[in-house]
C-alpha cells in the first residue's frame, strides 16, 4: 500500500516549460513494480552545469561520476532512478553508471561525460542497469517540455508527495524561468544539499558563476533542513542553465544585473527544501528554529541544529509536550558557547524563559495549544553577540520507525 500523503504537503505547482529542457518518466522495474523509476532529461547543446554533492565519506558511484563529469562544465543529459542507490556496490556500481552514460549519450548524441546520473534507493544492492538501460529509448521516444510532474515523481522512494517549484526572474528585461524537482523524506541532515534535487533555466551563464550561484543558494536552503540527522550517500544537487533565453551576457562576477535571477534561484531552492521537510518520514509538525546572540552565524548555526537534531526535543514536540528544558538541554550540548544565565527561549512567540529563569507569571496554556498546530516556531537568544541562524526540522513520530523498520520488506 502507498503510505499516506503527509499532512504537511504542499500542492504541486504549474509547472511551464523551461526552453531548452525536455523530460520523461517510465517504469524499469529496478525495485518499484507497477509505479515509474526512472526519469531522462535532455538539455539543449551548450548547457552549464553547476552541482553540489554530499559529504558523506562512503558516496555512491553515480556521486563519484557526476563529480569528474562537472569538471568539463556541460551537460546534455540526466538519468535519475529511484529504488536502488548504487552505493557501496564496488566495481560493479562503476560498470553500472558507465553502462548508463554510454547508453544515455548514444540515444543524445553526446560524449559520456555530459551524461548526468543519479541514484537512490537501497544502499548496498548491485543495480540492475540492464533494466535501466533497456528503459531508456521509449524514455528517449517519450521526452516533453511538460514532463515535469512525470520526473519528479519518478524519482520518490519513501516520499509522500512529487515537489517541485518554479520562479521567473528578469536579467537585462528579459524574462528567464527556472524551475526544479526534488525528492527526500529520510534520510536528510543535508551536508550540501537533499537526496536529489534538479534544477533547469533557460538563462545563459557562465558555469563558474553557476557553481558560485549554486553554492550560496544551497547554504541558504538545503543545509537549513534536517530530518533525522543522517547525511545521504547519494545527495546530489544539480543546476542546468540551457542559455536559450536572449539576455544580456552576465558579467563573470554576476553583480546587480542577476540580483532577480539570484533572488529568484533562492526562491526555488528554498521551496525545494521545505518540501522535503513537509515530508519527512512520519512527519505531522514542520519545525522553525531561531537562534540568536550567538558568538558568531556558524556558532548559531551549530546550536539551532542540535535543537533540530534532538530526539528529545522532537518527540516533545510530536506529543505537545512544552518541555522547554529539553530546549536548553540541546543548546549546552552542541559544544557552543553559551552563558545558562543569559539564555532565552520561546515557543510560538511566548517566552517561557527570560535570563536563565522562567517568567514570571508564564502560562503554559497558549504554548500547548501552539504546539498542537502544524506549524511550531522555537526562537533562542544566547545573550552573547549578534550571530543568528534559523533551521527547519519535522517531528518523530512513531511513523519514522515504522518506515525505517520495514524499509527492505
């Protein structure tokens, strides 16, 4: 049976076509029966790529491919699959994504290495890539300018719901779009960005100034979030730019004239990464952590994530619980400097406690009925300088170990 959508899901958008994109979706039957898994996107000659990839120290081989092929700064194609995530599959992980560029590039008419490859699913299962491969030319045959929808649900294992988001922005008064696609629900203490998350624009830029673009909007987005604090073998972020929109040429620094598109790029990102947090195995409650008066925005950081990444904290919030010490208990555990006698802490704009202390006259009737919401906001203030972050985080709910406990059944 499919798992129920979560009730923190956001609609898909309308999503138009990005000119110089073209994408499809069928079934290979890798794990999944019945349902698609596997998604092809074809880019326009003279695509830049840009990518961001995890950190993880045990990375599957399309992450170990994707990361030679960015060298070279053009793409033509992708090829994601969902149920099985080629990782810790040694020599044979390594045949499977050259089988799969090889076959990908010859359908294109491209050299293998502006093949694109993503994979996730079970770690540590050969993947099938005969099944892939053979898949591919009825994808080929199948490529639309509306396959978004298609794509992005193709690429979902224990997700609840497809996610997606679109922008325009403006570069010289031309119009430019930039849509993408994501997929994650566990698994998600991102180290640079989600499980998978493709990104297309039709805006013509330079790829050392995408990777620039990239990286600063995955700072700002992806790696807000977590889960359950577990960094993904196979995160993978990528960024196409097809320059079929007719603008003026962006200067190598970008500078003002690509505010909008930043702006705009930050936007899709963002959207992305909520998402996937709306979707987190078992989630009923969409966290935001503010940290503030830190030693520093790193330090901030630091101690906002300790807060997200508490088991305590989160099963609090799952049961609405206003156990405002397990608060203070993750900030004096995340190894920051922080002064007991200075620390503040509220939930859903109540302060429960002031300076070290509860406040006076606090009533805890209007924190529960808060935190019995969909939505709860945590805000902490250090006392100590001016650093600040804010992280997103879901609930844990019994549902998280039911997925988990019976992720291979």
């Amino acid at each position: 049976m499919p798992p129920s959508i979560s009730p923190l899901a956001v609609p898909l958008p309308e999503l138009p076509p990005v000119p110089g994109v073209r994408l499809a979706a069928g079934a290979a039957g890798i794990r999944y029966q019945g349902r698609p898994d596997l998604m092809l996107a074809e880019f326009a000659p003279g695509t830049t790529v840009a990518g961001v990839f995890t950190r993880n120290r045990c990375p599957g081989a399309p992450v170990d491919w994707c990361r030679a092929a960015l060298r070279s700064g053009r793409a033509r194609v992708l090829v994601a699959n969902a149920g099985n995530a080629n990782v810790f599959t040694g020599r044979a992980g390594r045949e499977a994504v050259e089988a799969t560029a090889v076959a990908a590039a010859g359908l294109i008419g491209c050299p293998p290495r502006q093949v694109f490859l993503a994979s996730t699913g079970v770690i540590g299962e050969v993947l099938a890539h005969e099944r892939l491969t053979a898949a591919l030319p009825a994808l080929h045959a199948g490529l639309s300018e509306v396959g978004w929808e298609a794509a992005a649900r193709a690429i979902m294992t224990t997700d609840t719901f497809p996610k997606a988001a679109t922008r325009t922005a403006r570069i010289g008064g031309t119009e430019v779009r930039i849509s993408g696609i994501a997929k994650g629900s566990g698994m998600i203490a991102p180290d640079m960005a989600t499980l998978l998350a493709f990104i297309a624009t039709d805006a013509k830029l330079p790829m050392p100034l995408l990777q620039r673009l990239l990286t600063a909007g995955a700072a700002q987005s992806f790696n807000t979030i977590t889960v359950d604090s577990d960094t993904s073998t196979s995160d993978t972020l990528l960024l196409f730019a097809t320059g079929q929109a007719h603008h003026p040429r962006a200067r190598p620094a970008g500078g003002p004239a690509l505010r909008d598109f930043r702006s705009a790029l930050n936007g899709v990102l963002s959207d992305l990464a909520l998402a996937v947090v709306r979707d987190g195995e078992g989630a009923e409650k969409l966290i935001a952590i503010d940290v503030a008066g830190a030693i520093s925005a790193r330090s901030a950081r630091r101690i906002a994530l300790a807060i997200a990444n508490s088991p305590l904290v989160k099963t609090a919030i799952a049961g609405a619980d206003a156990n405002w010490g397990r608060i203070v208990m993750a900030v004096g555990k995340a190894g920051e400097p922080a002064d007991r006698d200075r620390l503040s802490v509220a939930v859903g704009g109540v302060w429960m406690a002031r300076n070290g202390a509860v406040v006076a006259g606090y009533d805890e009737a209007p924190v529960v009925r808060h935190m019995q919401g969909r939505e709860i906001s945590i805000a902490v203030d250090l006392g100590l300088g001016a650093g600040k972050a804010r992280v997103y985080t879901c609930d844990l709910t019994h549902g998280y170990i039911d997925i988990n406990g019976s992720y291979r059944s």
